[in-house]
C-alpha cells in the first residue's frame, strides 16, 4: 500500500488536472457566449461543456477520496463532506 507521502504527490497531480478541468470549463462557457451571439449553433458546444463539468465533479470526488485515505493513514479522522 502506497504511503501517505505517495499519495500526497498523487494529490497534487489530481489538483493539476482539476485546475486544468476549471480552465476548460471556463474557456468553453466563453465560446458558448461568443456563439450565442453570433446566432450559432450552441447545441453540441454545450453538451461537451456539460461533459467537462461532469468530469470535473468525477475529479472532485476522487480527490476527496484521495484526501479521505491520507488521513487515515496519517490516523485523522477524515472530514464529513
């Protein structure tokens, strides 16, 4: 079993691709904008931004699991989300 400072650098790694994630979640929310207003066609440009959120709330979720097991190994108590 990887140890609490393995799983650490992992967390990092999981933060990088979250900020990543709100990056793209916010660039693709301006496209959509600029689109509308250009009377395009927003429909397939809205479903991949509904696509990055999702995954966004998926890498969440893990690195909240991520955090929960490093305190376990450390003995805390994870916290109640």
């Amino acid at each position: 079993m990887p140890d609490a400072w393995e799983d650490r650098e992992d967390l990092a790694t999981v933060d990088v691709h979250i900020a990543a994630g709100e990056r793209l979640v916010a660039k693709q929310s301006v496209l959509i904008e600029q689109m509308a207003e250009r009377a395009h066609d927003t429909a397939e440009a809205e479903r991949l931004l509904q696509d990055y959120e999702h995954l966004l709330q998926t890498w969440r979720r893990h690195r909240q699991l991520m955090l929960d097991e490093i305190m376990r190994q450390e003995g805390r108590e994870p916290e109640a989300t």
